[in-house]
C-alpha cells in the first residue's frame, strides 16, 4: 500500500516498525496540538457545548492521521473506532509486542530520538543544550542517539555526537551487542574514521550474536575500503588465533571476495590462521579448496593463455593450485599416514569413500567434455586406493553400509552416462568424416592424374617426383584413415565400464583422432601434388589453390588438436599426486602444524577439502 502524501510517516504501520511508526506519528501529533486527544479520556457528549465541539475536531484530525498511517491489517482493526484514543491504544496493544519493562510509558527522550532519526540537528542541538544526559539515553532498542544517527546515514548529526559523548559512551551496544561503529562498518567509511578516531577499543568489541568485529561487519557487506582502513588500525595480535576467530574470519572473507593482498599479508604474518576457525565455523583452507575458479591455474585457459600464464611470475600462498591433490600428498608424506588414513567422519566415510564423491562443478568445468572429467574422477579414486589408503580401507563400509566402490559408482552413474554419450557423439561425427576420406582416397589411387599409357597401362607421370609424392600422400591418407574408422567404430561398441574411462576409451580416442588428422592431412597433400602435376607450368593458380588447401588442416588443427593433447596428456602423463608431486616450499613450511593439527583431532579438515 503506497503511503499518502498526508500521512506522517514514511513507512505504513505493520507488525515489524510499531516502535518507529509510534514515534513519528506521536512526533507528529504533539508539533499539531493534537496529542492531549489521544492522551485525555473523551469528552462528554453535549452538542451545544463548544468546548465539545473543538474537542470533536481535534480527535477526527488525529484519527484521520492514524488511521492514514497504517496498514491494510492495522487498519482493519481500527475500522470502526471513532476515538483517536481508543484506535492509539488498539494499535499498542496488537502491535507493540517488547515494550521495555524498565521504560517510562512517556519517555522524555522520544522528540529527541524523533529528531535524530529525522535528521534535524537544530531540534536535537536544543534538546541536548535543556538535557545533557540525552547523549546517553537508552532508545528502545537498547541502543543510543549516536546507533539511530548512523543507521539513518546522518553523517553530520554522527560528528556532532561523537564530539560531545566520551570514549566509554561510544562503547554502549545495542539488544545485539552492536556499536555504532559496527552499524557504520556497513555504511561509511566516514563515519568510521570519526568514531575510531575517538576511541579505538571499539575495534576489538564483537557482536554476541555471530562474533563480529567492525571489520568482519565491512568485509561481510564488501566495503574493502573501510576493511582497509580498520585493519591499518588493527593491532596484529588482535587477529592472532589465540585471541579469537576473527583473523581466520577476515582471512576467510577475503579469500571468497578475492581482496588476496589483505588475506596472503595475514598469513605470512600469522601462518597458523589457515587452519584456525572462523566466526562462521570454516577455516581459509578450507575456502581455498572451494575456490579453485578464483586462481588462474583453476581456471580453463586456451593453449596460449597456458604459455603466457606459465611465463609470468604469479606469488600465490602455498598449496592453493590443485589443492585437493596436494593435501593427499601432504598426508602421503608424514609419517604416520597409515593413522591418518583411518580416520573417518560423523557418516563413516573414509578417505576411499569421501574419493569416490563427485568432484565440486567448478573443478569438473575445468576438464573438457564428460568422459575426460569420468576419466580424472576414476583416475583420482584408483590412485588413492592404491597409494593413501590402506587395503584393509578398500573394502569398508560407511554407516549406509555401502563400499568406496558402491559409493563412487552411486555418484558417478550420471557422469558415466553423459560420458559414454560424449565418446559415441564424437565417434560418430569422426567415423563419417573417415569413411569420406576412405572412399575419395581409393578411388583416386586408380584415376591417377595425368592416366595412363594405353600401351602399357602405367601412368604416364610414373617418373616424375610429384607423382610419388602423390602416391605415397595417398596411400597413407587411405591407411591411417581406415585405422581411424576402425578405432572410432571400437568407441562405439565398447561396453563402457568405469575402467574403460581409465585407457582403453581415451587410447582409441587418441589414436583415432591422430590418424584421421593425418589422413585429412596427407589427402590435401596429395590433392596439392596432382594439380602440381597437371598444372605446373601455370604457377600462379597453382600456389594459391595450395594456400588454400591448408585452410582444411589448420581449421583441424585450431578445433581437435587442442583435445587431442587435453585427452593424451590426461592419459599418459602421471596424476599430480604423491610420490611424483614436489611439494612446494611453502608447503614444506606448513608440514610440521598441518600434521598436528590432522591428528589431534582436525580430521574434518581433510574431509571437508576432499
């Protein structure tokens, strides 16, 4: 319902504003001379009397007023109340559910309160000049005039407060335990300067509700420029683990926020905080292992974006790129892994089992087209199987009773589907492209450029080098596209189990792509050296009729060759695991308080990165 334009508030009443709606409208009424109608019981009924008469005036005009304020439901309870008095009272009652027990029924401070609210400095000032204690009444919330100033923005009424209140009344909070500069962390950086300039203990004070500081309260509402200037102001040892979660919580925000410089400074400052716990219950750790897509080499580049990213010097904090499969080799290489292998969480999960989960959508996007990303899941389980966990661990059961292997297969059924769907769609598409390139290839072995001598049935160019070039071209175009055929029609009849995904499906992926790009390759040479042949006495179509038979190949180059090597190097080349990872020097750095803190009871950090 939109609000009328005589109306004395800016919001209609409804059951979540009582307290605001309530002071405004009583602001309102007692600057017309109209609240002594809502307070005073009603007047005796003479018509002939006119002090009656005004009196009637006076509550029709503050019903009015009411009754334009409200809601549709607020209004529906007054309806047919006809005294300013009765429809007040009405509306207390329904919606004024935490009066304050230890609150005045007419609190003095309220036009004071009305008019900070309101923005009006001059009615505030002279108010303040009668009653001084005003700076530090209670509002009903439980907060002051400076809590009300800021909510509303009033950045010169909060200058104005904070010059006249002392240190200690900047440290009063609210029913949530929030200062005023908690509810400025979220606004202005103004603001904030004004009340940290004048006392800086407030940004130590944390909220009781969820455990935020000031500066956990900007970085929670993405204000980096007021995050910036609290944490210049925040001594180090505030942010330390033992002093509470705020350090891991600000790491934990910027980390999501991707605001690096704040979060790599703290840790190198304070190591210990990537496993210390947030306000919120997670670690910066644990946030890396959920943001791979923050960091360039968690993120799919294009063949050229690879070099230029590998020849540039990037500072990364230690174990963020590939982190699930450094965490593996971390645990590989301390000593006790056999112990830490053991551990399982609250369902009964064990490394194996929490192995056989489906990787996170931001790392399966990393790894073009289903069956690769089957391939890399079943490779991640079988090298945990066989290198982390032990063999007793292969075959344990998770409180629903099921196996690592039941469990990978449970996860990964549609995975598999898609997968084998992506495997036949493309060997389909390439089966046609080599049985063209077959039939051409045949056909032009016996209609050779140029024909043949009709006395002795060889072709009439036999001694010229361009035509063994022809030949040659043609026959290799003619045998590498029917092994390509014949491995793309083994694609299509395998039976597509889960280890299949491992080499056999990529090798004949491999092979049959790598064939038909050198029959497609060799045909256009072939096709190059016959109109050499017949034309090579006209150079100048020649060479471009060559230029432009390479269009074919470089298209081929431009559009498969890229999986190609995507699909060789996954298959060929070592998982990035274990025994075959170096650990990066930073890594190294954390090894002795990763492994303490594993064992004495942080399991959940593992099974959570995992």
């Amino acid at each position: 319902m939109a609000v009328s334009a005589d109306a004395a508030v800016v919001e209609l009443l409804d059951s979540s504003n009582y307290e605001d709606w309530s002071v405004l409208v009583k602001t309102y009424l007692l600057a017309q001379d109209l609240w002594d109608v809502v307070e005073e019981d009603e007047e005796e009924e003479e018509e002939a009397d006119d002090k009656f008469k005004a009196w009637r005036k006076k509550n029709a005009t503050a019903l009015h007023k009411i009754q334009i304020s409200c809601g549709a439901e607020a209004f529906s309870l007054i309806r047919n109340t006809t005294s300013a008095k009765c429809a007040w009272d009405i509306l207390a009652e329904e919606f004024n559910y935490n009066p304050k027990p230890n609150a005045a029924k007419h609190d003095p401070y309220q036009p004071f309160f009305a008019a900070v609210k309101l923005g009006d400095w001059r009615k505030a000032k002279e108010f303040l000049t009668r009653d001084p204690n005003a700076i530090r009444a209670i509002y009903s919330t439980g907060g002051t005039a400076l809590h009300i100033a800021t909510k509303f923005g009033h950045e010169h009424i909060v200058e104005e407060l904070v010059q006249s209140m002392t240190p200690e009344d900047l440290e009063i909070v609210e029913d949530d335990n929030w200062t005023a500069l908690h509810l400025a962390a979220r606004l202005n950086l103004k603001m904030v300067e004004c009340m940290v300039t004048k006392n800086k203990k407030l940004l130590g004070i944390a909220d009781g509700s969820y455990g935020l500081t000031p500066i956990l309260v900007g970085a929670q509402f993405d204000l980096w420029d007021i995050v910036r200037y609290l944490y210049s102001l925040t001594p180090i040892q505030d942010l330390m683990p033992e002093n509470g979660p705020y350090g891991a919580g600000l790491v934990c925000m910027c980390l999501r926020a991707k605001q690096f410089d704040i979060a790599w400074e703290l840790l190198q400052r304070c190591p210990r905080l990537v496993i210390a716990e947030s306000p919120q219950g997670t670690s910066p750790i644990q946030v890396l292992a959920d943001i791979p897509y923050a960091f360039p080499s968690g993120t799919q580049l294009k063949f050229w974006e690879k070099w230029i990213y590998d020849g540039i010097h990037i500072q990364h904090p230690p174990a963020i790129p590939d982190f699930h499969e450094k965490v593996y080799s971390l645990i590989y290489g301390v000593d006790q892994r056999n112990l830490i292998a053991t551990f399982s969480d609250a369902s009964g999960n064990d490394m194996l089992h929490l192995a056989g989960m489906l990787s996170p959508t931001e790392k399966l996007d990393r790894i073009s087209g289903a069956a690769l990303q089957m391939q890399r899941e079943r490779q991640w389980f079988k090298e945990v199987e066989s290198n982390v966990v032990l063999p007793s661990g292969v075959g344990a059961f998770n409180n629903k009773g099921m196996s690592p292997h039941q469990l990978f297969t449970q996860n990964h059924n549609k995975l598999k589907e898609e997968g084998e769907k992506w495997m036949k769609d493309t060997a389909t598409s390439c089966t046609v492209v080599g049985a063209l390139t077959i039939t051409i290839m045949f056909a032009a072995a016996f209609t050779v450029p140029g024909g043949n001598n009709g006395g002795t049935g060889f072709p009439l160019f036999l001694d010229e080098k361009m035509f063994i070039v022809f030949i040659v071209s043609d026959a290799i175009s003619l045998f590498s596209s029917t092994t390509s055929v014949l491995m793309f029609l083994g694609i299509l009849t395998s039976r597509y189990a889960e280890d299949d995904f491992l080499k056999s499906l990529p090798t004949k992926m491999i092979i049959g792509l790598s064939t038909l790009f050198i029959s497609i390759a060799s045909m256009m040479v072939a096709f190059c050296s016959a109109l050499f042949l017949m034309l090579h006495e006209r150079l100048w179509i020649v060479i471009p009729i060559i230029f432009l038979a390479s269009i074919p190949v470089t298209l081929f180059i431009w559009m498969q060759f890229p999986l190609l090597v995507e699909i060789f190097i996954s298959t060929f080349e070592l998982l990035v695991l274990l025994c075959t990872l170096r650990l990066d020097e930073g890594i190294e750095n954390y090894i002795e308080f990763f492994y303490k803190d594993v064992v004495s009871g942080y399991k959940g950090l593992v099974w959570y990165i995992c």
